[in-house]
C-alpha cells in the first residue's frame, strides 16, 4: 500500500501537487496575497456580483428574515420560503415546468443523473464534460459511452448504434454548454436535434454560461431559442451569480422524482435560506437592464483580450486558456505573471489532459480595460519568448 507522504512526493516530482493559498482580503478584481495586492484573473465572478451591494443587502436581509441555517434536509423541515420563491422564478427564467435548488452545482449532478438513468440504461457525454458530470454518470451505474469534444457526428454514430442495439434503453446525453477550461461553446442545436431523432434525453450544464449569455443571462439554450427542447437544464449560482449553490430546471414530474431520487438533495441539510433569498435578488439582477449591461462590458472585456493578446485565441468567452503544455511551463509563467502583479492560475492534469497544462484567464465585467490591455501584453510577450528546452 503506497503511503500519502509517498504520493505526495510524486506529485510534487511531477509538477502536480496543489496547495491552498488563502486570500487576505475580499474576492474582486484585486485581491491580496502574500502582503501584495494582484489584479484578479483567476475568478468566476464574470458580471462582478460577488460584490454588488444588492446581492450583500439581500444576504444580509435574508438573514435577518430567516436566520443563518436551515436546520435540516427539504424534505424534513429544511425548505423556506426563499428556497420556494427562487424555485418558482428560475423555473420562469429557464421557461421549464420547475426547478430544485442544491448546495452545490457538483451536487446537482451526481443527484441528478443517478437519478435519472441506471443499470440498463446509457449515458453518453462530450469527453471533456465536468468531473461532477463524468462523477454522476459512473454512480448511475448505466453503461457509459464518450464521444470526442463537440463531435456530433460521432455523437449521431453513437446513438444510432445503441438504438440498434436497445430500441426501449433510456439514453441521456450529458455535455457543457461553455466548456470551463477551453472556453469554447458545444453546437447545442445540432445536439437536440441528435437527442429528438434518436429519442435520448439531454442535460446540458450551463455553469459557465448562465449570467453570461443569452438576452437574460439564462445560457446558451436561451441564446438558441432552445430553452424548452433541452431535458434537463443544469447550473450554478457560485460564478456568474456571484453566490453559490447548484440548480436544475427541468418539467415538473422530473423535478418531483429528483426530489424523491436524488440522494444529494434527498441526504441534505437544505442550502442557507438566506443565500437562497440572495440568489433570487441575483437572477433578478441577471435579468435585468442591468444585468444586459453588465454583459455587454462583458463582452467588451472579451473583444478587447483577444484583440491585444494577438487574436490566437479560439475562445469568445470570458474563459481564455493558454496552452503551454507542460506543466512546469504553467507553473512558471503563473509566478511570472504574480511577480508582475497578475492573479492567472496555472492549470494542470487530472484537470485537463497531459500535456495541455495552461494558464486560464478568466475575464470580469468588473475589469478596468486597462487592466485587461496590462494582462494582454504580458500574455503577447510570453508567446513571443522562446520555448524553454524539454
């Protein structure tokens, strides 16, 4: 049996052991660390919410109204009437029949599809789809297929062959909406479009999307007009929304058997009411005229990286990566960007593939242009300097 000093050590020897760097202040655009303040490129935050006024006047009235826990699972004592209300108007936003609120967006998935799917049945997903994802499908106990990232032809080969096989199986096709490390958008309608024809079901994870797209913020289903021919929409309220805790719309009897089925929600205790009530300040924020200008800074911010980054990037999302391969590469060109005053994380296996270590840019409303211009010229120089040898 390999002891955890000795795995430590080999992850250390390969470049891959992670620790926790506390922040010593409150997240934002600039944050403190180790004595120094750093511009901010590693967050979620993509409409700069975890600090808006509204939503901390909302958390604070929250739990005034409704205390700071609540005390037990949803189906004991636990639902408030902020968890009802957010409910009731992300099943409005999301145009489904309802919606269930989670703690997290990782537990909305592995309560989800078991939930949904098991032994007998099939879960196919995009390859890159999220460790959450990947997570619950294994649980379900169905048969898994992956198909190659965004490749709906295979995607089409692949249902067609499990049909051939099982005309009755129940089939749930899992992919991303906005990938979180690459930053690029799945081709959504030619996915429904393979999902009706063969007769499978759809979830599509909105985590990266949700607040940053579509004209209300509701994600890429929204932006497609597809809101009511996706099964399952899935998402978060810890990144565009700036709170945290996870969500799936979907018809009402599916919403009903999640909350009988799904052992994450079923198993615990409810999310704070008092985030709950936040969270429905937050999508009525998203959703506003508000929101709409938040994301066209947004967008603005994107544009403007691409533009002064030397235009190589594929991604037109806040999520920007720069693959550099190996991970000692990352790591370095992390610790020169922080020595220089720039906050990018170095992205490294399990969480992307071998040799696709990268720096993640991740880009906020909230950013000054200048900032951005600062960060693009940095990211220009290191594409220009010379390979380091193997």
């Amino acid at each position: 049996m390999t002891e955890p000093a000795e795995i430590l050590s080999q992850l250390r020897a390969d470049g891959l052991l992670r620790t926790l760097r506390p922040l010593e202040t409150a997240p934002g655009v600039r944050v403190g660390r180790g004595g120094r303040s750093l511009l901010n490129f590693a967050s979620n935050d993509y409409l700069g919410l975890a600090g808006h006024p509204v939503l901390a006047a909302a958390l604070i009235e929250g739990v005034r109204r409704y205390g700071a826990g609540s005390t037990a699972s949803r189906l004991v004592c636990g639902t408030q009437p902020p968890h009802a209300l957010l409910e009731e108007r992300l099943a409005d936003a999301k145009q489904s029949g309802a919606a269930l609120a989670f703690s997290s967006g990782f537990a909305t998935a592995v309560g989800t599809i078991p939930a949904v799917v098991g032994k007998g049945d099939f879960v196919v997903l995009d390859k890159l789809s999220h460790a959450c994802l990947v997570d619950g499908a294994r649980l379900s106990g169905a048969t898994l297929r992956v198909f190659p990232h965004n490749d709906a032809g295979k995607l089409d080969r692949l249902l067609a062959s499990i049909r051939a096989k099982d005309a009755k199986a129940r089939v749930l096709v899992v992919t991303e909406s906005v990938f979180s490390m690459d930053g690029d958008v799945c081709p959504l309608r030619e996915i429904v479009g393979l999902t009706e024809r063969h007769g499978a079901l759809l979830l599509v994870d909105e985590a990266h999307a949700a607040g940053a797209l579509g004209a209300t913020g509701m994600g890429l289903a929204e932006a497609e007009g597809l809101q009511g021919r996706v099964t399952f929409q899935m998402g978060t309220f810890s990144k565009a929304f700036g709170l945290s805790g996870g969500y799936l719309a979907a018809s009402r009897d599916w919403i009903d058997l999640l909350v009988n089925r799904a052992r994450s929600f079923v198993f615990s205790t409810a999310p704070p009411p008092a985030v709950a009530y936040a969270a429905a300040a937050a999508l009525d924020l998203v959703r506003s005229a508000d929101g709409a200008r938040l994301r066209g800074d947004l967008s603005d911010r994107i544009a403007l990286f691409r533009r002064e980054s030397g235009g190589g990037s594929a991604s037109a999302t806040a999520i920007q990566p720069i693959v550099l391969g190996r991970s000692e590469d990352a790591l370095a060109a992390s610790a020169a960007l922080e020595a220089l005053g720039m906050l990018v994380p170095a992205i490294r296996y399990p969480t992307v593939p071998r040799g696709k270590a990268r720096l993640r840019v991740s880009l906020s409303a909230a950013h000054d242009p200048d900032d951005v211009k600062q960060l693009a010229r940095e990211i220009r120089m290191l594409h220009d300097s010379p390979a380091p040898p193997p």
